[in-house]
C-alpha cells in the first residue's frame, strides 16, 4: 500500500487561486447577463452583493473544514467526519451530479461558440475535439492544468478591465448617460421590490461557483491546511470585485439599456461600449475561458471520484489508480472524458438543473458540517467561537437552503430521483458487503509523495 503512487503535492495559493477562477469563469458574468438582468428588474448591483454575502458565509464553511479534514473529497468527505457516513455518502451522490455535469457545461458552450464563429461545422465535432484535448491537458498533470488555467485567468481578468475602462472612456467623453464616476443610484433599490433583486441573486449565486471545487485538490496543495483557506476567500472576493465593478459601470452609464434576447444580450452590450472590435475580442475571450473552465471542471471531478474510490465508495481498484508518471488519476479522466460524450445529445439546460441541484445541496452540508463538527463535536462554545462556529454557518445553510428552495419543481424532481438511487446503491452495498466507510479512522491520513 505506501508504495502505491500518490497525487503530486506541487500547488500554491497562486495556481489554486487560477484554477479556482477558471473553473468559475469570470465571463460568466457575461453568460447569464441578460437573464440575471431580467431576473434581478436590472438592480444587478444589489443582486451580486446579496449573492456574494450568501456565498461569503458558505466559502467560509468550507475554509473552516478544510483545516479539519486537508484531504480530497470536498463537501462528501466533510459530512462523513463531521455528521454520519451515510449522510456523507448521500451528499456525496449530490455532489456528483455537480461535478460530473460541469465538464459538459463548458464542453456544450464551448461547442456552441465554435459553431457560432465556424457555421459550416457542427457542434457535436467541437464536443469530440474538446473532449480529447481536455483528456490529454489532464492527464499530463496538475501543473499543466495550472498554468493553462492562469493565462485564461488572466486573459479573462485583462478583458473585463478593458470593456470597463471603454465605459470609463464614455463617462468622461460624455457619451454615456452619467456624467460623474460616483453614484450610489446603483446600491438603492428605487421602485425594484426587494423579492425581485433576492430572485436575481439566487440565480446570480452561480456564477461563484468554483471556490468549493478547488478543496478536491487538498492532497496536491503544499500546506493545504493553509492554502485552501487562504484561496477561497482569494477567489470569492476577488470575484465580487469583477462582478460588482462590470455592474456599477454599466448600470450608471447606461441605465436605459435594453435588449430582445436575454442569451445574447452581452454580446449586444459589449457591441454598444466597444463596437465590432471590442465584440469580435469577446467572443475570442468567452472560448477561451469555455475551454479552461473544461480543463478545471475534468480536474476537480477526478479528484472527487478518486476520493470516493479509495474509501471503496466506488470501487477501489478503478476509482483509486494513480498513474506512477504522470501522477494523475488516468482512469478517472478516462471514463469522464467517456461520460463528457453525453454533450451531443443534451442540452445545457438538462446540465445546469444537475449542477444546480448538487452544488445546493453539497453548500447546505458543509455549513452544517461546521458545526456538528466545531459546536458540537469539539465544544467550541465560548463567545466568539458560538460566532464563528454556530451563528455564520447556520447564515451560510439558511441562505443557501433559502436558493435550493427557489429551484423550478422539475429540478427538485430530478435531485430527489438521483438521491433515490443513490439511497438504493448504499442500501445494496451494505448489505453485499462490509460497511462502505470505516469509521474508526478518526485520524486522517494522506497519501505519502
């Protein structure tokens, strides 16, 4: 067993810090504009800010679990220490729905665009073609991974600099609605009612989705009892910093701003405040930031099967191999490679009701992991403790319980029906077999180098 071979720790706040941010993908921002913007009756300020506090209390659950447990396995991993086994194993289940589907996300839009700019070949060749490549990026190792995601990062970064500065350019030459840079018109609701902007910023909560993924990759982080913590706050805040910034510019500079088609009504803005060479730039940017959220989604997702396959959740042989070269679960990036083929025949929305439904689920966990774990298990109950351990984590799983409320009956549907299944399998399981998770390894062990 010690000689088997083990992930590779070589990652720093830095490349966790990018890969968190590609696999959120700043351009979403862009993505869902049109829709967060009818959602939300247009106070999209107001909606990135509730929606950054609701995914605050949530980011620093997980900070809190991953000093706990520096291990892979995210959300499933801290429900099994912190409440029960079986109940970890069941927000595990949820979580897949998350994890696997998201590589199909990036792949189908990915997809789309390509087709978009190149008519003449269909979507499903753009699917196979990124399918393999982001195979091939994955296996050759984390820290290819890491630097393919930082220059995304980057370049993502750079773009939404520019589209703001472009709209700094009309303020000051007074092409622009509003003559001054400062106004608080954007953090007041007016005549929105407040329902209105929490529905906007339910949806908006997506769009911060990428903090939680990088807690897979504990086991290739140096001092990740440090690291993790540190990056997703990094990545949380930096992120409402983009989100909230492209909003404040474009609310007060073009308030009146209108649109016929909520799916390109980005494309429409971008054209208003730079013209075709400023949307000609985007559409080259949004494929990027397609690609490398891919190469971080296939990452995470490995990482998670790779966990559940050494505690034989999944079975070991397959879930747990690691490559002696590459030090990368190959087997794992295979057979999501395989399951990834799925994008030419689904659509992007059948993909975001699974990812929706397991990454609500998964947040709602981790905060009660908190304090099961911290208030309950460990008795920290003095003053600020009761704070830090009981009052913020249940504000975190309040909100968030809150959203995965507001999810359309469809999709609860389908998450209760998954559950179910998942249910039967460990009902089958431990019958067949010895219990899936021993629970008298109260001490955590990492693979050695």
């Amino acid at each position: 067993m010690n000689n088997q071979p083990a992930l590779s720790k070589s990652l720093k706040v830095y490349q966790i810090v990018f890969l968190g941010l590609a696999w959120m993908t700043p351009m979403i921002f862009f993505t869902v504009y049109g829709v967060a913007y009818d959602a939300a009756g247009g106070q999209m300020v107001l909606a990135y800010l509730l929606a950054f506090l609701a995914i605050f209390f949530t980011a620093y659950s997980y900070s809190r679990m991953v000093k706990a447990y520096p291990i892979a396995g995210s959300a499933y991993t801290y429900t099994k220490k912190a409440i029960h086994p079986r109940l970890g194993f069941l927000v595990g289940w949820a979580l897949l729905l998350d994890y696997i589907f998201s590589p199909i996300i990036a792949i189908l839009t990915f997809g789309i665009f390509m087709h978009t700019e190149f008519p003449s070949i269909p979507v499903y060749v753009w699917v196979i073609v990124m399918n393999i490549i982001l195979a091939l990026v994955n296996i050759v190792g984390i820290k290819s991974v890491a630097r393919i995601s930082g220059i995304s990062v980057v370049v993502q970064i750079l773009f939404i600099s520019l589209f703001c500065l472009f709209i700094i350019k009309d303020i000051a030459t007074g092409q622009a609605s509003s003559s001054t840079l400062f106004s608080l018109h954007p953090f007041l609701a007016s005549d929105v009612p407040f329902t209105t902007i929490f529905s906007g910023a339910a949806l908006i909560c997506f769009c911060f989705l990428g903090f939680d993924a990088v807690t897979t990759m504990a086991e290739e982080t140096i001092q990740p009892e440090r690291t993790i913590p540190k990056a997703i706050f990094l990545i949380v805040c930096i992120a409402a910093v983009m989100y909230i910034a492209i909003s404040y510019f474009t609310q007060i500079a073009y308030p009146g701003f209108t649109f016929t088609n909520p799916d390109n009504a980005a494309y429409t803005l971008v054209k208003l405040v730079g013209g075709n060479l400023l949307s000609s730039l985007f559409i080259t940017v949004l494929i990027i930031a397609t690609f490398t959220q891919g190469v971080s989604s296939v990452t995470s997702v490995t990482r998670f099967l790779y966990a559940l396959g050494r505690e034989s959740v999944l079975p070991q042989k397959v879930f747990s191999y690691i490559h002696p070269t590459f030090k990368t679960p190959v087997v794992n990036i295979l057979l999501v490679t395989a399951f990834s083929f799925l994008g030419m025949f689904i659509d992007l929305n059948t993909a975001v009701t699974f990812v929706s439904f397991g990454a609500l689920t998964a947040f709602t966990f981790v905060n009660l992991s908190v304090i099961a774990h911290f208030y309950i298990k460990l008795k920290k109950r003095s003053f600020t403790e009761t704070i830090l351990y009981l009052i913020f984590p249940l504000i975190g799983a309040a909100f968030i319980g809150w959203l995965l409320t507001l999810l359309n009956k469809d999709t609860l549907l389908i998450g209760v029906a998954w559950l179910t299944i998942g249910f039967l399998y460990l009902f089958v399981k431990s019958r067949l077999s010895t219990p899936f998770v021993k629970r008298e390894h109260s001490k955590v062990t990492v693979p050695e180098k």
